[in-house]
C-alpha cells in the first residue's frame, strides 16, 4: 500500500467525526485535501448537510469551493466543532510539527479555535521527538529577516535558513510573509521551551509547534487504521 492510500484511508477515518451542521476547520496539505475531497463528495451525495468550512489556506479554499463545501470565515463564527488536518510530525504526546505546506500561521489560528481537533496521518509522520525526521518551518515578517535569521542560528542546538523555493526565489505564505527553516540533529530536546523563545522574539510571526493541541491523531497504517488520544 503506498502512502497515498494511507493517507485516503486516514481522511475517510476522520470523516466519521462530522455531522449534520458542523462548522469545520479545513486543514492545508496533502492528506487534508483528501479530508476535503471526501467531505465534497459526502455532501454532494446528501450524506451530509449544513456543513459550513473555515480553510486554513487559499489552497483549500480553492479546493473546498471546486468540491462544494460551503465557506465562511473566523469573523463570522466564535467556535469551530471540529477542525482536521494533517501534520509533518506527530510524537507520542500528540503534540506535532506543521507548517511545511506553508500554512502554519492560518492553521494555528484556525485551530485553537476548534472543540476538536483531528489530526490525520500516514504512519511515517510518527516520531519519538520532534524534530528527527525534518526541518520546523518558522514564519517570519520580511523586514530585516536575515537579521532573524541570525538569531535562530544561535538557539542552541539549530541550524536555520531562510527557506527558498527551487529556483532560488524566498518561499511566502498566504499571508505574505518569508519563512525559515529550523533543522535540529537528533531532534529538538525541548519543545515548550523552543516555544517559548519563538513566541518573545520580535520579527518571528509564529512556529510549527503545535503543543498540546490536537485532541486525536488518526494514523493510517499498512495493517490499519491506529487511533492516538
């Protein structure tokens, strides 16, 4: 089984959590698009009904709109019952790293406003510390960015770079802001604490620790699906 079905196979589990009337947040990223394309068809099949989306990005915007999910906004509503969407790391805590569909920002802001929030992954995103597998991706505001770069290069532990795309243009979120990436060999040793020192540095706009936020991780494996709360 490769890892696109498993990913297909983590959406439909997810999809169980919706009903009649939800307001949803909407996930960005590859396996949140099958969470997508699944609640379109669902609702075009009249299986569901008053299911109103928040998307985290302009890319599931596009996509909700394309597969007939209704949209609205945060400014129009005080809660989300229930958000989905994937992560690039999960650890054994649930807690994870996301934001390397460069949609940090939005998500986090979307989520901590949801009742609920699944998280949907294929079994490779599983890890026993943050921060083994890949880079945390950190938004950062344009002025004087390699200033803030420096910084992050001199958190213990970190080798940072200003995250660029192929061909050598800076990488930008929905949001129009540029975005570091933050590497740490053998993992980052103490997420609340690397939290923390984001979150007071000026110039850093937000990270991709999501900690103690997600209320279940659904992962899709080769033998089943496996349900983390």
């Amino acid at each position: 089984m490769d890892q696109n079905e498993l990913k297909k196979q983590a959406a439909a589990e997810a999809l169980i959590h919706v009903k009649n009337g939800m307001v949803l947040g909407l996930g960005s990223g590859s396996t949140a698009a099958e969470f997508v394309k699944l609640l379109g068809e669902k609702i075009k099949a009249g299986e569901l009904g008053g299911i109103v989306g928040i998307p985290t990005s302009e890319a599931t915007a596009k996509l909700a709109e394309e597969v007939g999910v209704e949209l609205s906004t945060l400014n129009k509503h005080d809660k989300i019952d229930l958000a989905v969407d994937g992560a690039d790391e999960v650890d054994g805590d649930l807690n994870l790293i996301k934001g390397l569909g460069k949609a940090l920002l939005r998500e986090k802001v979307t989520e901590i406003h949801a009742e609920k929030f699944v998280v949907v992954v294929d079994q490779t995103k599983v890890v026993e510390k943050l921060g083994t597998k890949g880079p945390l991706p950190v938004e950062i505001v344009k002025f004087a960015h390699e200033s803030t770069i420096r910084w992050l290069n001199s958190i213990k532990g970190c080798r940072a770079e200003h995250w660029l795309e192929d061909d050598g243009t800076p990488a930008e979120t929905d949001n129009g802001n540029f975005l570091a990436k933050l590497w740490f060999e053998g993992g980052i040793e103490d997420a609340e604490e690397l939290a923390g020192m984001l979150e007071k540095r000026a110039g850093v706009v937000e990270h991709g620790l999501f900690l103690n936020m997600a209320s279940a991780v659904i992962v899709a494996e080769e033998d089943g699906i496996k349900v983390l709360d």
